[in-house]
C-alpha cells in the first residue's frame, strides 16, 4: 500500500511493510505474533488427528483398562467396566494433549510451525474448547462410577498442562512430571473403576509405568533435540546432549525391566504364557530402541528408535493386562493399538522443513 513517508524535510510516497506478512523478521521470530487463521474444514480434521496422538491416546487407554482389571475383586473385572474405564483414559489423554498444545502454541510458532495450532488448522480457540468438552466428558464418566478416579484423572491433566506451561523448559523435571501425568495417573485411576481407592500392592506396577514413561518423554524430547535448542527450550537433551541423554535412557530402561523380575512376587499365581510372550517381546523391542540410539559412529537413529518403542510401551502393559484376564482379551486389544499406532501417520513427530 502506498502510503507517504517522511525523508530529510520532505514527504515521498513508499510501500508500508505488513508487519503481518509470512517473511516479515518480526512476524517470524516473535512469539506473540498472530498465529495464522484456520484453514478450511478438511484441515481442520487432520488438524484434530495430528492433535490426537494415536501413539497417545491407545497406551493411555490400555492402561487405565489395565488399573480397571488389577483392582478388581477376585471374582474378575467386568468387560465393559473396563471398555469404560479404557474410554475415560482416552478422553483425559484428549483434554491433556489439546491443553499442552493449546499452552506451547507459541513456542510452537518457532520451532515446529508445520503443527496444526502455528500452521492454521486449528485456531487456540478450538483447541481451548476441545479440552474443556474432554475434560467435563472425563467428569461424567467418572461420577458415574466412582469420583475418586476424578482425583488422578485429574492431577493427569494437571500435570500434564504444567509440564506443558513450565515443566518442558525444566530439564528432567519436565519428564518425570510428564511421566507421572501420563501412565502413573492413568493407572491409578482406572483402578479407581473397580475398587473404591488403588490398593496399595498396585503402586509396584505404578512405579514400573512411571519409568516407561519418563523414558518415552526423554526419548521424544531427545528426537526433538534441534527444535527445542533453536527454541531455547531447555530439556534435558539441549542441557546435557545426546551421549548423556543415551546413557540416562539406557539406565531407565534397564531399571524398568529389572524391576519386572520381581513382578511374581506382586501376583497371585505364575505368569501365564501369554504374559511371558507379551513381556519378551517388549524386551526385544527396548533392546532395538537402544541399539538405534547407540549405533557406531553415528548419531542416535531417533525417528526409528520411537516407532519401536511405541510398540514396546504398549506390550509391557499388555503383558500385565494378560496376567489378570483371559489371553485373547489382553492380546487382542494390544495388538490392534499397535497396529493402529503402526498404520496411523505420526506427523507430530516431523520437524519443520
């Protein structure tokens, strides 16, 4: 737009710069300038996929159902009580991602603007709607069996939305709050399904899903090592770098299955067949992830090692889960969540070209 401008005394006529503009410096670098507007309503649904985290949402339900079926009385868990404990799992997952991606839009902008928020899929209004109808969702399917479970499905949430305001910035901080958020609320709060509160013998399989998690958040976080140095966010990979970020993974991942030789002494009766199968297979999917991470002479193969261990963080509680029901019941469920997170794109883990 032509518009006169002031030079030496006298007035010409110029081009105004839009500071609004794609390839303005300001527009660019800024975190709070205005994210771009939605686009039209097939964006908007992948938009809402990409939200959704398929790898997310299928482990976090698979662990509530897993709490559900561990709490319950000798006589066994009721499927359909843990179909509704699995979807409340689900609907918390969904509250919590679209509050974390609602509450880092603008580190977003910087650092990962392909994202559905930055790239104008989805406005923060919707997003900020969308974690509010998951979140009152969570609070009917609670009250209408037992409101303890509100008291994890809620710090779930909560933890999660801190992680994602204050907590990524923190280092490893940011992943045990994340870990605790995702798999150890979860848990515990679908054991709230079908006892009034956890019984206290459950906090060994807690403890056992907490490190799981905190090794996916670190391991997602070291995947996203050059986006978040960019963005000056300090996880602990952009603290500490890669080596030490492997050495921690491979600790924490060693300590998760060495805790699971002293699972007999939790249970009642042997591991089953189909529990034995489910955990070696989870234990040859974590020594492929540490392979990738450690390969001779290169960096760590992080996009790979996440695919695996995507399908591992779902065999370790499906091995639980086939201790408790019936084997068709636990191994069915886990295998179409991996193959769900298999044939799903994961676009949330692409960086910006």
């Amino acid at each position: 737009m032509a518009v006169p401008i002031r030079k030496r005394g006298r007035w010409t006529v110029g081009n105004s710069p839009s500071p609004a503009s794609p390839s303005s410096p300001e527009a660019s670098t800024s975190p709070f300038s205005p994210l771009p507007r939605p686009e039209p309503s097939r964006s908007r649904t992948a938009g809402h996929l990409e939200t959704l985290r398929i790898y997310d949402l299928t482990v976090i339900a698979l662990v509530t159902g897993l709490g559900a079926a561990m709490s319950a009385p000798p006589g066994g868990a009721r499927l359909p009580v843990l179909g509704l404990a699995a979807c409340a799992g689900a609907l918390a997952c969904a509250a919590a991602l679209y509050m974390a991606d609602y509450l880092t839009r603008h580190e977003d902008q910087l650092a990962k603007p392909h994202r559905p928020i930055p790239s104008g899929r989805i406005s923060g209004a919707t997003v900020a709607r969308c974690a509010g109808v998951a979140a009152v969702a969570v609070l009917g399917t609670a009250l209408a069996v037992n409101w303890h479970a509100l008291v994890f499905l809620g710090a779930a949430v909560g933890l999660y939305g801190l992680y994602g305001r204050w907590g990524k910035r923190r280092g490893l901080l940011g992943d045990l709050l994340s870990g605790v958020s995702g798999p150890v609320c979860a848990f515990l709060a679908g054991a709230c399904y079908s006892a009034p509160w956890p019984p206290g013998w459950l906090w060994f399989t807690a403890v056992l899903l907490g490190l799981q998690g905190v090794f996916s958040n670190l391991l997602l976080a070291l995947h996203d090592l050059g986006t978040d140095r960019a963005a000056g966010c300090g996880t602990f990979p952009v603290r500490h770098g890669p080596r030490r970020t492997v050495r921690l993974l491979t600790t924490l991942a060693l300590a998760t299955y060495l805790l699971c030789l002293a699972l007999p002494a939790t249970m009642t009766e042997p591991p089953t067949s189909a529990t034995l199968l489910l955990l070696g297979c989870a234990v040859l999917c974590a020594l492929r992830v540490l392979g990738l991470l450690r390969p001779p002479g290169h960096a760590p193969c992080t996009r790979p090692a996440l695919v695996w261990h995507f399908l591992e963080r779902l065999l370790l509680p499906g091995a639980l889960l086939a201790q408790v029901v019936p084997a068709t019941a636990a191994v069915l469920p886990t295998l179409a969540a991996g193959a769900a997170v298999l044939l799903s794109p994961r676009p949330m883990l692409s960086h910006a070209p």
